[in-house]
C-alpha cells in the first residue's frame, strides 16, 4: 500500500495570493518527483462546482440565507473530501487545496456572525478524517487584498462576486478571525505576510511544506 500522502491547505482574505501560491507549490512539487492533487474551494467536483456557481453567481435567482450558505460550503466540501482528497491521500498523492474548512470558520462563523464552535461541528461532520497536515494562513491587510482583486478584474473584465460584494468591515472580520483560527491551532497553522513579492512568499511556502515532508 502506497505511503499516505500529506494535505495541506492555503488559507487566507481576498486577493492574498492563494491560488498564485498554490499553483507555484504544485509546480515545485511535481519538479522533486512528487504526485500532486491541486483542489479548490467551493467547488473541485462536479457537484461541487454546481453549488459553487449557486453560492457565487446567485445562479438560482434568489437571496441565500446565511444558513443554507454554511450548508451548501459544507456539503460541496463532504463531496470533495469522499471523491477527490481521501482517494489522493491514500494513493500517496500531495494534496494542495486553495481554502478548506477554515474558510467556513472565518467568513461564516467570524464574518457572518455564527457560533465557532457551529461551525467547527458542521466542518467535523463534512471533512471527517480529512485533517489538514499544515494550513498555511496567507495574511494580508484587508484594503491591500482587494486593490489586488480590483485590478485583477479590471484586467479580465469581471465584476466582484457575492462575498466579494460584503462590506469592509465583514472582511476584516474574516481576517481577524483567521488570526484567532491560528492562535488557536499553532500546530497546524503558519503565518506568512502575504504582502511581499510572490517569489518570497513562495520560498516561505517551500520550506514549510519540505518540513512537513520531512525532507
Ligand atoms: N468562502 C466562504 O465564505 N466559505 C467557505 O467555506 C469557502 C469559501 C470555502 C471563494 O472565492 C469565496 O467563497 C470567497 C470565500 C468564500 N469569497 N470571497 N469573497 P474564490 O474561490 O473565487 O476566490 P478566493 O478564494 O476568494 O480567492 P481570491 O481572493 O480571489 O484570490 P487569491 O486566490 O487569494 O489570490 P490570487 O488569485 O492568487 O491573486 C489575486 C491577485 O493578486 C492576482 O491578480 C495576483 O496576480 C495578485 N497577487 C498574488 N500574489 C501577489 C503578491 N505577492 N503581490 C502582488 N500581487 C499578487
């Protein structure tokens, strides 16, 4: 039977670099020889996918009360943790997934206002043993995130999605949060200053996942 593979996840508020970051640990890891899973949430199955499109886009035409939007993240994540993270794992696979429960946590617990310790059941029931090895926390000042994401999507033509559309002060709440998320875990969680080069970040990434691999 193959060794277990690691999990880890990138977490962080709007525009801090994930999905940049992500994708450059991928490359790395694939160039030491490793087998690596990218994943993303919401989303990364096709049932995922299809809640991500109603969470985003508000493609079933009707507000999403706060309730039904903690269930629908936790019911894309249980289809993604049961059909994509655990089969990976167990084949020996890196698994990297850009946001995971914590991202429950922070935006509905922290941002929306819920209970934390709600939100950590929820998240329990849907990741099952699908415990991440390292969660690396991208942190970034809340204004500076979203001069990132303006430019970006002047870049591409698209406008701010959903949550994007919150106020201010949800997302500051939602960084605060990340950072109590962190207090509270110390061993799983890393912090890294997203506000620096890309290169620089990624250099941080490297060497934590290498310790977690033990290299
Ligand atoms: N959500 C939730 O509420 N509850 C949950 O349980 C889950 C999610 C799982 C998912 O959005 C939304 O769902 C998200 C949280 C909520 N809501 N919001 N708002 P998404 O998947 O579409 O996007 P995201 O996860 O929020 O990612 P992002 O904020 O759009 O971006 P990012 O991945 O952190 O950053 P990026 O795409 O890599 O970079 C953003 C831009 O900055 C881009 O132009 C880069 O070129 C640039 N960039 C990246 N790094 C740097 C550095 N170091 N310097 C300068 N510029 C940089």
């Amino acid at each position: 039977m193959a060794e277990r593979g690691i999990f880890v996840t990138l977490e962080g508020p709007e525009g801090s670099g994930k999905t940049t970051q992500a994708r450059l640990l991928c490359d790395r890891l694939e160039a030491a020889g490793r087998e690596v899973l990218y994943t993303r949430e919401p989303g990364g199955t096709p049932t995922g996918e299809a809640i991500r499109n109603i969470l985003q886009h508000d493609e079933a035409g009707e507000d999403i009360c706060k309730e039904t939007e903690v269930l629908l993240f936790a019911a894309s994540r249980a289809q993604l943790v049961r059909h994509v993270i655990l089969p990976a794992l167990e084949s020996g696979k890196c698994v990297i997934c850009d946001r995971f429960a914590d991202s429950t946590t922070a935006y509905q617990g922290f941002g929306r206002g819920f209970s934390v310790e709600q939100m950590l059941a929820i998240n329990s029931f849907a990741i099952g043993p699908a415990i991440p090895d390292v969660t690396v926390l991208l942190d970034l000042d809340v204004s500076a995130g979203f001069t990132r994401l303006k430019e970006r999507h002047e870049k591409n033509g698209q406008s701010p999605d959903r949550i994007e559309r919150e106020a201010m002060e949800f997302h500051q709440r939602v960084r605060d949060g990340y950072l109590k998320l962190a207090e509270r875990w110390p061993d799983r969680f890393r912090i890294l200053n997203a506000d620096r080069p890309v290169d620089l970040v990624s250099e941080d990434i490297w060497e934590i996942v290498g310790n977690v691999l033990g290299r």
